[in-house]
C-alpha cells in the first residue's frame, strides 16, 4: 500500500475522508473555535484510524480544557502502529488534569519514537509539568522529544521532577526544551543539568531558556553538568535576556571544551549569536 498524505484544513473535511487508509495526518485547526463537541468527534475519528504512523494537529488559541484533552486524545491508546506524534495546543487551557492525562495517553503508544508538543501558555505550572513527565520514562521507544513549556509558570520545583524524569529516558537522542520565561533560576538547572547527564544516549540538545533568572550561576552550574554528557555532538543554547553576564559566559564555555564529542555548537546571549564548529577533534 502507497503511503498516504492527508492534510485537512477542517474537521468536516476530515471526518469525510476514507479514515481506515490514513497512515499520515495533518490537521490545521489552530484558531478555529473548536467546540468540546467538536473533539469528541475527533476523539471518534481518530480511533478510525487503525493504519496511522504520524499524526499531526495544529491546534492552538482554542481555549481547549482538560475535558477537551480527553474527548480528542484518549483515542492514542488505541492506535498501536503510531511512531509520532506532532501536537501544537499553544494558548489553550489544558491545565494540570489534561497534562496529566496526555501523558498518559503518549504513554500507552507502544511504538512512539518521536513527540513534539507545544503548551506554550497553558496554566500548567509545578504540578502539570510533574505529572506530565512521569509518563515520559514509560515510553520505551521515545527517541527524540520536543517540548515547548514556555510561559506556564515553573519553577525549580516543576524543574526538578522534569529532570529526574527526563533522565530516566533511556532512548532518548534527541531534546528540545523550550523554557522561555518561567519562573527558573539557578538551583533549577542542577536538577536539568543531572537529568541531561544521565541521558547517556543524548546526542542533540536545543535548549532555550530565554527571560529567566538562570544568571552567571546557573550557566556555571548547567556547564559543570554537559561535562557528563558523553556524547553530545550538536549544541544550540539560547541564553537571551537570562542575565548570565560575562562570568557565566566564561564557566560556560569552560564546561563545554570537556565535553569531547561536541563538534557543533551555537550560543545566543542577548542580541549577539556566537556559532563555533568542530571545536573539539
């Protein structure tokens, strides 16, 4: 069988198509004042899709709550033949009950490798974040992870289950974190740093940790952490606005010569990028 694209600009659309021949999906429905009635037939339609692989929805600025989170994805249990997932929920309402619960959905899929999921601005906080990432050590396969957490309040607390949890992702090769204006200083990145380190399979890291309070010690802190990482080769930190001043930049840097698979690395610090390639032989 060919492998099929389908990209759905409406539900109707969607809901009008062969479902059991779907192996790849798009949906674009960011902004489309999706009713909870309207993700329960989602819900519905996807459970339809028995021959599905990749599966990715565009979501955002829909006030979805946890009982929309449930009514759509609680179908992923179900399909067994999924290796990514792609689920951009910006700007919704998901909360504590419907991270908790995504998390429990990605977890049941069997055969997921690849997750990319941006709550940016979900009211998720310490408590969402933690139970969200309690699922993730159960995803046997995951191999690479995205994950926008930006503007969803976090502190070190949150950080800290995040990188215990993160840390016990023995498959994982590849992690972007976005952490973009949480409330995070520098004791945060320790727990991050040790849960980094303990990824022994991790080779690319983005990270982006811009408009916190992570400052000169955190950056000293976070560096003295990627010296365990054994065999990270691509590096792209974003470290704008984050107050780490020269100091930081200095301990930083430090870290990273001892880090001896690195070849490829790009810093941002404010306004000015800093690329430096095969810095190590």
């Amino acid at each position: 069988m060919l492998l099929q694209f389908n990209h759905f600009k409406t539900l109707k659309g969607f809901l009008q198509s062969k479902l059991e021949n779907h192996q790849e999906i798009y949906l674009y429905l960011a902004k489309s004042n999706i009713s909870e009635k309207d993700l329960n037939t989602l819900g519905s339609a996807l459970r339809k899709c028995v021959l599905m692989r990749n599966f990715s929805a565009y979501l955002g600025l829909n006030q979805i709550d946890s009982s929309g989170v449930s009514q759509a994805f609680c179908a992923f249990q179900d399909l067994k033949n999924i290796q990514k997932v792609f689920l951009d929920l910006r700007q919704n309402n998901i909360g504590i009950q419907g991270s908790h619960d995504l998390g429990v959905y990605l977890a049941n899929m069997n055969n997921i490798q690849n997750i990319e999921l941006n709550i940016d601005k979900n009211n998720i906080g310490d408590e969402g974040i933690s139970q969200f990432s309690r699922s993730l050590p159960q995803i046997k396969h995951l191999q690479s992870l995205t994950l926008n957490l930006s503007n969803n309040k976090i502190t070190s607390q949150g950080m800290a289950v995040l990188g215990s949890n993160l840390g016990s992702c023995s498959a994982l090769q590849q992690l972007n974190l976005y952490l973009n204006n949480n409330k995070i200083g520098p004791q945060s990145f320790l727990n991050l740093g040790r849960g980094l380190a303990s990824c022994k399979q991790l080779e690319i890291l983005k990270l982006f940790v811009c408009d916190t309070d992570i400052g000169a010690q955190g950056a000293q802190i976070l560096g003295s952490q990627f010296e365990k990482c054994d065999k990270i080769k691509n590096l792209i930190i974003n470290f704008s606005s984050c107050g780490i001043q020269d100091e930081g930049i200095s301990s930083f840097s430090a870290s990273l010569i001892k880090c001896e698979q690195l070849s490829s690395l790009s810093l941002e610090i404010q306004q000015a990028t800093c690329y430096l390639l095969n810095i190590c032989n």
